[in-house]
C-alpha cells in the first residue's frame, strides 16, 4: 500500500506551470524565424488542400446514395420500370467496369493469356469500387497503372494500356462528381505528375499515351466539375427560395397578426375608455350621491383604468401559434351612427355630417374609416373630455374624406393619459390604403384628424357594373311577371 500511494501521486501530479521565462524564449523563437511571407502561406493552403483532398482518409466508406428523383431518365424510361431510375449512377458505374473488361478481352483475343484479362479485371474493380471508396478508388487506379501496363505488354501506349486508361478517365469523373472542384483539380494534378515521373525515369521506346490522358481526362473534368457546380448552385438556390417563402409566409402571418392586434386594441380599448369615463361622470349627474355610490363608480373606473393598461401589456398574446381570429363581421360607415350614440351615452356632444352621394365602398375603406372615428372620438373621451366634438364624411369623387375635430376639455373630469398607440395606428390605416392623414391641434385649443382614403377607378368601376347588372336582372324579373 506504502508503494501504491506514492506511484500515484506520481502518476496525478499536475504539470509544471509555464514561468515567464518559458513564455519568453517561445516569443524568441518564433521571432528568430522570421514573418512567413505571403507565398508561404499559399502553398501551405495548396498542401492543406492536398491533404484534405486526396490524403485524409482515403478509404473511408462512402457509400453511393440512390438519385432522390429519376430526372430526365425517369421520363424515358417505360412507366413499369420508372422506379428503378433512382439507380441510374449506379447502373453507369457497372456498366463502365464492363466495358474495361471488354477492352482488355478484345486486345488480348486470341493470345490465350491471363495476364490479358487480369489487365482489365484491375482497372474494373477501381471502377466498381468508386461506388463505396471513391478518394481510394483513384489511388487504386493511379497505383495499378505501370502494373496494368506490364502485364498486357503494352505496345499501343505507355504508361497507360487502353483499359486502364479508359478506366482511370471513368474514376476520375466519377470521383470528380462525387467531391468536388478542389478534388478534381488535384486528381488531374496529380495523374500529371505521374505520367511526367514515368515519361521520365521509365520512358519507352513507343509512342506516349500521357497526352492523350491529359487532354480527354480535362475535358471530361471540366464539364463534369461544370455539372456540380450547376448542381450546387440549383440547390442553393432551391433551398434559399424554401427559406424565402417560409419567411414570407411567417411575415404575412405576423401582419395579419398585427392587424388583429390593432383590432382588438381599438375595439377594447374604445369599449374600455368609455366604462371609464362613464364611471367618472356619472357621480356629477346625482345630486348628493352617497359615499358607495361615489366609491363603487370609483373602483370601476380604477378596474377600467388597470383593464387597459393590462391590454397594452398582453397585446402580445395575439401573437400565439393558437389564436384564432374571431368570426364576428367587421364594422362599416353604417354602424356609425350606432358608435355615436355610444360615445353620446359616454357624455360626448358629437354631431355628424354627410356631404355628398352616399355609396357602399370597399370593405377595407369601410372598415378603416369606421376605425379611425372611433379612435378619434375615443382620444377625445380621454384627452378632452366634457369637449364637443364633430364627425364630417365626405363622399368624393376619388374616395372618401374624414374629419373628427373636438374643442378644448371642459368640466370636472380629469384627462386620461395615453400611449400614443393611438394616432399610430391610425396613419397605418390610411398607409395600408395609401392615404393621407393629418393630426394637429386647433387653434381654439382642440385637436383635429383629417383623412382622405382614396378608391380605386376599378372598385368604383366594379360596383357600378354590379349595380347595373342588379337593375338589368330586377327589369328582366319584372317582365316576366
């Protein structure tokens, strides 16, 4: 046990801490060997990428996935074996690996020789085996090159015999379309790089097949790298239209969103501002109202007031994945008058004018001109209240007018103060229909809203024919009977 204890004290004492010393001859050595200069550093990236390229696990397995769709081959294909189409690459592959063993047969017809077909079966399997190790396939090409050439006694060329020649070109394009540009490029540096050491240290008399290989393998790079590249830059572009419509659609969800937010403040808090009003006046309108009355109008009127300042809070909620519009029916300029009496039991003087001919207009004017009243008569409860207040519809010819202008406050009852929220949401109304607005005080003290929501010709166009077409059908309906 005395011998254990200090072995693993030993084994577990922490290393020596680096002294300032230590640091100092570190930041002397790398002084002493000097800035790297740019070139340098570029032919460490070009080694770099060599390495990761050709020399980073080589013979990894990387098995060939099936085509996610049939493309071209699939619509030419008998519908029967449409299916199968998935496997296309991998039928390709096979079908190159046969074609090297026909090459190497046909040169060796007749000799009655082993070596003959061993020369194409080498190249073959590197051919077969771009499906699962294409990095190691290439090496298993370039590696078994002089030995190919040997065993055929190659007479046509040198250092490539026909089958590993037309083998090595099938590998490098399908190794070239499996990784990419910078593995393309080093594989043909590379098949380069040895074909010139063998011209030169192993060179025979016969004529030379490097450039030939050279020049067909190029070009079958360049247009299978061309491919990948169009490849990569369809997906890309695939997959930035996938995130395009989805952050459309969440942006148009979010509008509408926000629309319904507005909705529900206009709506709440107008309802809201007048209980509290109410609630605050009502006590002047008895004549010596006892003490609860007094005190239950004012707890209502501190519920109101802490009812909406919790809606300002919790607007937010609208905006959950759950909620559901409502299915009420929006308002229109005919409920106006109804809006009025409401604001007129709330203690508002309001008086109403109409100018022009009265007709139905697009929901969404409708809707927003009856919005915007009613927050306009609602800041005037809060604002100004006991003020007297207008309300001037304008039916024009391109589009309608609104104007609500209220006088300075008068009476007893305190004004309310607001967020603003207000007048806000009414200039994105008349922004949405491409309106104009203007929001100012009066010179008498008060403060007036105008706003002008134009109507396109063709709505006005549109309803005019569906007018026509009414009275054409009412005419028609009264002749025959």
């Amino acid at each position: 046990m005395d011998t254990v204890e200090p072995l693993l004290l030993w084994t577990t004492r922490p290393p020596r801490p680096r002294t300032v010393v230590d640091v100092t001859d570190t930041t002397e050595q790398l002084q002493a060997r000097g800035p790297k200069s740019p070139e340098f550093h570029l032919v460490r990236e070009a080694f770099s990428g060599l390495r990761e390229a050709l020399f980073r696990d080589p013979f990894a397995y990387r098995l060939l996935p099936p085509r996610t769709k049939g493309g071209l081959m699939a619509r030419l294909l008998p519908r029967r074996v449409r299916g199968y189409a998935v496997w296309t690459p991998h039928a390709l592959v096979v079908s190159a690996a046969l074609i090297t063993v026909f090459i190497s047969y046909q040169i060796g017809l007749g000799a009655n020789d082993v070596a003959y077909l061993l020369t194409g079966f080498i190249p073959a399997a590197a051919v077969l085996m771009t499906l699962v190790r294409p990095v190691g396939a290439f090496w298993v090409s370039l590696v078994s090159t002089p030995f190919t050439a040997v065993l055929g006694h190659s007479s046509d060329g040198w250092p490539w015999a026909p089958p590993a020649l037309f083998a090595h070109i099938v590998v490098m394009v399908v190794v070239a379309a499996r990784t990419g540009p910078r593995t393309t490029v080093w594989m043909w540096l590379g098949t380069a790089a040895y074909a010139f050491v063998v011209e030169f240290f192993a060179g025979v008399g016969g004529g030379s097949d490097a450039p030939a290989m050279l020049f067909f393998s190029a070009l079958a790079l360049l247009v299978t790298t061309m491919v990948h590249v169009r490849r990569e830059a369809q997906r890309e572009v695939t997959v930035q239209r996938t995130v395009t419509a989805i952050e459309r659609d969440k942006r148009t969800l979010l509008e509408e969103r926000t629309t319904i937010a507005r909705e529900l403040h206009d709506v709440v808090a107008h309802h809201m501002s007048v209980v509290a009003i109410q609630a605050e006046a009502a006590p002047y309108r008895v004549e010596n109202p006892p003490p609860e009355l007094e005190q239950a109008f004012v707890t209502i009127r501190e519920n109101a007031v802490s009812a909406l300042t919790e809606l300002r809070r919790v607007l937010g909620v609208v905006r959950a994945e759950d909620y559901e519009a409502p299915d009420a029916p929006q308002p229109t300029l005919a409920d106006l008058d109804r809006l009025l009496d409401n604001v007129r039991d709330a203690g508002l003087t309001v008086d109403k004018v109409i100018t022009g001919a009265v007709r139905e207009l697009p929901q969404g004017v409708e809707l927003s001109a009856y919005r915007i009243v009613q927050e306009a008569l609602s800041n005037t409860l809060r604002h100004a209240p006991g003020a007297p207040a207008r309300v001037e519809v304008g039916y024009v010819l391109g589009g309608l007018g609104l104007r609500v202008v209220n006088g300075p406050a008068t009476g007893l009852v305190k004004a309310s103060p607001g967020a603003g929220h207000g007048i806000t949401g009414m200039r994105e109304r008349v922004t949405m229909l491409n309106g104009e607005m203007t929001a100012e005080p009066t010179p008498e003290g008060g403060y007036e809203v105008t706003v002008f929501l134009p109507v396109p010709l063709a709505d006005r166009t549109d309803r005019a024919g569906q007018a026509h077409q009414a009275g054409q059908a009412s005419q028609a309906g009264e002749g025959r009977a």
